[in-house]
C-alpha cells in the first residue's frame, strides 16, 4: 500500500508538472496577437492575465492547505523567518559558489537569459511575477505533494530539490549544450533549502515568503548591476 501511494504521488506530482507546462504554452498561444501586437502595456496585462489564470487554478488545486496556512502564517511568521533564515543562506552561498564556478566554462544559463530578456521586453509584468506569482506556484507545484509521502525527509528534501532544480533547466531544451545541465546544481542547491523549511516550518508560505525575498534580491542586483 505504501508503495502504491508513493506511485500515485509521484504520477500526481508529474501531471501537475505537465499540466504547468500546458497552461503556459497554451494561454501563450491563446494570447499570442494580442501579446505581439507591439503595443507594451497590453502585451504586459496579457502576461499579467495569463501568470493570474495558472496562479487561481493552481490556488484552488491546493486550498485546502494555502487558506489555513496563510491564516497560520501571519500568526507565527516572525517565528518562520527567524527559525529558518539560516537554511536559506546555506542554499545562496551554494548556489552563488556552484553558479560562478560553472558559469566560468559554460557560460550564463539559459533560464536567466531568458528571464532577463524578458524582464528588458515585459517589466511590469516579469516583476509580479518574480516576486509574487512565481514563487506562489513553485513553492505550491515542487513542495506539497510528496511532503508527506516519504517518512523519511532526507529523501523527501532531495526530490523536492531536484524537481525544483529541472524545473529551472526548461529553457535550456533545445540550447544544444549538453554542459547546461550543471546548473541543476545551483537551482537545486536552493531547492533543497526551501524543501528543508518546508520540512521545520509546515507551512508553505514560510517558502513563498524566502522565495520572493530570494528573487527581489535578485531582481534588484540586475537593475543595480546595469546587465540588461
């Protein structure tokens, strides 16, 4: 029986990933006039209306846990950043060192050209979404499923990791780099650090709030750093 539930986490987890993958492409195309059309404030409320379809249905897949959550959460989230702030340093300073050191030889990863570009095209747009959109659905789409499948946390902190870490590989399909596969390295070094707060905390808007911390950072030091 236990075997058989780890298959039909495992099997929900892949279909909420396809069915991620799906919406994206699919309302991309759907909008695709009207995003194309040249004109920059409705080509960002498309994206925007897009990033809020996925978020409301991944929101509704998931209430049952991110409404009593999030109610917990503003009671005890000074307890939540301050019991975990730590794991999430670790997974930076991983992922900074990892990400330097493999960068060197293989050069900028695909995901962040990507994310850049559209940041310069679409501003208004990628800033909801890095900050708060995103790290919703990521955290609710790479945590919660298999948290409670394996009794084992080491194991469950790893898949979550290395699922959060492939997720972030997408943009390198078709690259033809085989090298750009290193990156799982450093994506997954921050997975594993969200999975471990997940893990003490219980509660998935802990994630989400280290997570938006995490890209608002990042966000910044492209702006500061001038690498548009």
């Amino acid at each position: 029986m236990n075997i058989e539930k780890k298959l039909r986490d495992f099997f929900k987890q892949f279909l909420l990933i396809m069915l991620y993958i799906f919406l994206s492409l699919f309302l991309q195309v759907l909008f695709f006039k009207d995003i194309h059309n040249g004109n920059l404030i409705l080509s960002n409320l498309c994206y925007i209306t897009i990033e809020l379809i996925i978020l409301t249905i991944f929101i509704f897949i998931f209430r049952h846990l991110l409404i009593p959550q999030y109610y917990d959460f503003k009671k005890n989230y000074k307890t939540y950043l301050k019991d975990n702030y730590k794991y999430w340093l670790y997974g930076l300073l991983v992922m900074v060192i990892s990400n330097l050191i493999i960068s060197s030889f293989v050069g900028m990863p695909a995901n962040e050209e990507a994310n850049r570009a559209l940041i310069k095209a679409y501003p208004i747009y990628m800033t909801l979404s890095i900050l708060i959109i995103g790290p919703i659905i990521e955290e609710a789409l790479t945590r919660i499923i298999l948290k409670d499948t394996f009794k084992n946390k080491n194991i469950y902190i790893i898949l979550s990791g290395l699922i959060f870490g492939s997720l972030h590989l997408i943009s390198a399909i078709g690259t033809n780099n085989i090298l750009e596969v290193l990156y799982i390295i450093p994506y997954s070094a921050l997975g594993f650090s969200f999975a471990k707060i997940y893990v003490n905390s219980n509660n998935i808007w802990t994630n989400i709030s280290f997570h938006s911390i995490h890209n608002f950072i990042t966000l910044v030091l492209i702006f500061i750093g001038g690498l548009l």
